[in-house]
C-alpha cells in the first residue's frame, strides 16, 4: 500500500508478483479498509517518510499488515527499498 499511482506502478514493476495499490494520498478510507481486509496474502504499508505516523495508525486498522518505511519515495524506485521490501515479501 503506497501513496500514490507511480509508486505502485514502481514496485509492481520492481518486485515479481506483487501488486502495488495507491491510495491517493496518505488516508484510508473505509472502503479501502475493508478491501484490504480481505486480501489473501500478507500488506505492506509504505508511505513517504513524512506521513509515517498514518501508516502505523493504518496498521493498526488492518489485520495482517506491517509497516516498511523507506529512505525515499518509492516512485523513485531506489535499489536499498526494492531489495527490503523483496526481504518482507518473501519473509512472508
């Protein structure tokens, strides 16, 4: 879960079956809640360093999540957040 259609389109990209999904912005709404809550496999929370604190309140909302935080955007598709977030996905 990321904040935005480029960063989800990055990691998409970057990492063999994952499927990024943009929230628009750094809120959950309760639609979004809910179809996360449904989802078969493990979520990764991965907003911009600045808005780390939602994402640890939207951890909190949704089970079977967990909380990356990256040293970057990860629109910018730097190699240290594709590897750590690889490590999370197949530590899964």
């Amino acid at each position: 879960v990321v904040e935005d259609a480029l960063s989800a389109v990055c990691i998409s990209h970057a990492v063999h079956g994952v499927v990024g999904y943009a929230l628009m912005g750094t809120s959950m709404s309760e639609e979004q809640r809910a179809f996360l809550a449904k989802a078969p496999c493990p979520i990764i929370i991965c907003l911009d360093r600045d808005a780390q604190d939602k994402a640890l309140k939207m951890r909190r909302s949704v089970s079977n999540t967990t909380v990356y935080m990256p040293k970057d955007d990860l629109k910018y598709g730097h190699t240290e957040d594709i590897e750590a977030i690889s490590k999370l996905i197949n530590n899964c």
